[in-house]
C-alpha cells in the first residue's frame, strides 16, 4: 500500500524563515495563503492589477507585481490559472529566480508538457490539494485539511522532499494526508479523473438523466430534484463512507436498482471511451487542443460555455436555488472550485 503521511512524519522546520511567494490569490491561491500565514509561515502575494488584488489586501497581505514577489522570495507558488502560466513565467518570474528558490506547482501541466523548462539550480516540486480551493479553507478552518498529492521533479538543495512535506503541512493537508508521486501520475490522473469523473462524467450524467425525465413529458422541477439537486446528498454519502455506507442509507429498492441499471448506463462501452479519453490525455493529445484552444482565443470554449448556461436544467435550477436560500449561499462561495 502507498505510504501516507501524516502531521508527525513532517518536519516542520525546514520551511521556517523562508518566505513564500503565493502567485496569484484565486480558488487555490487564497487558500494556501491565508492557511501557510495561520500555520506561521511568511507569505506575500504575485499579482496583476485587478480583483484579486483587492481581495487579498482586503485578507491583510502584501501584494506586488509576480516579478517583485519572485525576486523577494525563497519558495515561489505558481497558482495562476495553467493556461496563464507559461507566459507569466517567461515574463515576471524566470528571470527572478535564484540559485537554491524553489518552484512550486499545484498540478503538473506546465512541467509535464514542457511548457515551462524551469532553471536547473532551483528545486521543482508541486503540492496538489486532492480538493477545491475553497474546501482547502474551509477545512482548514475547522482544524482539517484536503489531501494532498506531492512530488519532487528536480531536487539541488538536497530539500525538496522536505520543503514539499512541509509546505503541505502549512496548508493543512497533512492533517488528512499526504502522498508521494511523480508530476506525470499527477498530471495524468489529476486530468483523468475531472474529465472522466468528477467534473465531465458528472455533469454528462446529469445532463442525460434529466433530458431522459423532461422528453419523456416529466415535470423539468421533478426531474431537477432527482437528477441534480439529490446528487449532492447522495455524494456527501459516499464522501463519508463509501458506496456501502450510501447503499445502506437509500431503500432497498434503490439499492436493487443500483445493481441491475447502473452497469446498464455505465458499461463495458463507458469504460473503453474512459480508456480513449486516458490515451489522449497520456500522449498530449489533450494538452495539445487546450493549449492551442487558448492561443485562439477559447472559440470552442466560450461557445460550448455560453450553449451550457442555456441549458433548460440550468434556467429551471436558477429558479428552484432562488426558493432554497440555504443552497445559494453555498454555492455562491464555490462557484470557481473544482480545477
Ligand atoms: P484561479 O483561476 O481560481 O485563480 C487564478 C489567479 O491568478 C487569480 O487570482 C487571477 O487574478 C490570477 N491571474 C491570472 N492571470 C494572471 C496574470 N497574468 N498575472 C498575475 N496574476 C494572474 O486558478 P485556480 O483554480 O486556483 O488554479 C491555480 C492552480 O491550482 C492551477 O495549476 C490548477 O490546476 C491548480 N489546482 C486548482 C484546483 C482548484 O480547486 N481550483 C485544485 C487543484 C489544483
Ligand atoms: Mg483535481
Ligand atoms: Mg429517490
Ligand atoms: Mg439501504
Ligand atoms: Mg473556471
Ligand atoms: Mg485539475
């Protein structure tokens, strides 16, 4: 089995004194800022002009321009948005990087797809929150954590095992557990499973299961409820005990259903497009369409984003989130999260 570690296998000490430049202050940014400086670590913060700037001097830091933040800083964390990276990297914080920093990742993109080549006298690493940025916070909070992924590409200070440990303590992901890997594994698996499951297959299922209820002359409402809105209560099941502990909650009817339906919508053909959707991912097919989608100015993005705000699931959620405050409050604070 892996090895997990935990708050008592790390060395807190190696990042002490060592200032730490958060780049960028969005869903993760915020996070690891505002939970390294409780944890008792120097932070400051590489920003542009904008709205992000006014949240987090709101939040007490201080905020530079990223190359300002960079030449100032020991451990420098790069979390801006992945398709921002490289070119923010050539410009503000190449060039103030110094022998012995250390260049830090959340996701492993831009080092796996050689979009950034870093320096060869820095330390490389990247600590990987298993979770949104806003959970990131608010766990840590409540005296818990996100897991977190780490692992070292390139080590000349003979620390970065360490730096990456202690980082992850100070963001409090060692309180539920920190995994060794490489930037390939995290890379692959981190795209995998948002594509697949957790954000593509997700919102795929939802969508099909709710146009099924609506063309069959079902209420939109109704069909809502059962596909959307319930997905939450019975993913907090899962989250807390697995698919026993959800299929001993629902009835057994349900359960039944379970087992005889579920391998009927996701079957042997699911799984062999789950397996074209790795390959490319694996051979930067993906990498590849993203990156140049960007260089074109997101056309398919924006035009796929705009038809999805359109659909009769999300006009008809609009209306039904109004009536339940409690659910909008929520969401209202999450909008961003899941990257
Ligand atoms: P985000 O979009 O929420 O925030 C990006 C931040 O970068 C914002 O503060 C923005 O103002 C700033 N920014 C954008 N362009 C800039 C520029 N040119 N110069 C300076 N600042 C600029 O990003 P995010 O979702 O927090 O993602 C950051 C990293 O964390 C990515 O590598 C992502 O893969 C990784 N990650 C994110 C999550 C998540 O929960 N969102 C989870 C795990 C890993
Ligand atoms: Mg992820
Ligand atoms: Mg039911
Ligand atoms: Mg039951
Ligand atoms: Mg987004
Ligand atoms: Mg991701």
């Amino acid at each position: 089995m892996a090895k997990v570690l935990y708050e008592k296998d790390i060395q807190k000490e190696v990042l002490q004194g060592k200032k730490i430049a958060v780049v960028g202050y969005g869903s993760q940014g915020h996070a690891h800022a505002l939970n390294l400086r409780e944890s008792g670590h120097e932070v400051v913060i590489g920003l542009r002009p904008g709205k992000s700037q006014a949240k987090a001097e709101e939040d007490g830091f201080n905020v530079y321009p990223v190359a300002e933040a960079v030449e100032q800083a020991d451990v420098v964390m790069i979390l801006l948005p992945d398709e921002m990276q490289q070119k923010v990297y050539e410009e503000s914080i190449k060039s103030n990087l110094k022998a012995g920093n250390a260049l830090v990742f959340a996701h492993g993109f831009n080092i796996h797809f050689s979009q950034i080549v870093p320096p060869a006298d820095v330390d490389v690493f990247l600590v990987a929150p298993k979770g949104p940025g806003h959970l990131v916070r608010r766990t840590y909070e409540e005296g818990a954590g996100v897991p977190a992924l780490y692992g070292v590409y390139q080590d000349v200070t003979g620390n970065a095992k360490e730096l990456a440990l202690a980082y992850a303590q100070g963001i409090g992901a060692a309180r539920a557990g920190v995994l060794e890997t490489s930037f390939q594994e995290e890379t692959e698996t981190d795209l995998f499973g948002e594509q697949a499951v957790l954000c593509g297959g997700v919102t795929s299922l939802i969508k099909s299961g709710f146009e099924t209820l609506v063309e069959a002359g079902y209420q939109p409402e109704v069909a809502y409820f059962e596909c959307m809105h319930e997905m939450k209560l019975i993913v907090d099941l899962l989250y807390e005990g697995g698919l026993e502990n959800m299929r001993y909650s629902i009835s057994d009817t349900a359960q039944w259903g379970d087992f005889v339906s579920g391998p009927r919508v996701v079957n042997e053909d699911t799984k062999a497009r789950m397996k074209d959707v790795l390959t490319d991912i694996q051979d930067g097919k993906f990498a590849k369409g993203w990156i140049l989608e960007n260089q074109a100015g997101r056309p398919q993005f924006n035009a796929i984003n705009n038809q999805e705000n359109k659909h009769q699931i999300e006009t008809v959620g609009r209306e039904l989130r109004d009536l339940m405050p409690f659910v909008k409050q929520s969401v209202k604070s999450k909008q961003k999260d899941v990257k």
